[in-house]
C-alpha cells in the first residue's frame, strides 16, 4: 500500500467515523509520527 493510499484510507475513515475518542486516539498517533509525515497528512 502507498502513503497516497494509506492517506486516502485515513480520510475515510475520518469523515465515517464521528466517535471522538477515536478520533483522538487518531490524532495521538499522528503526533507520534515523525513532523514531516504529520505536515503531510493535514497539508
């Protein structure tokens, strides 16, 4: 799988879900990963 397609998965995933605390947990993993890839995903 390539990051374009990991990314599309992760935005899917994002507008079906509208449970916050997964959504956090989301967010937690995000600012677990190196700045550059964080940029990437909200760029």
């Amino acid at each position: 799988m390539t990051t374009g397609e990991r990314k599309q998965l992760l935005f899917q995933r994002l507008m079906a879900v509208n449970d916050e605390r997964l959504l956090e947990d989301i967010e937690a993993l995000l600012n677990n990963r190196c700045p550059d890839d964080v940029l990437y995903f909200f760029s």
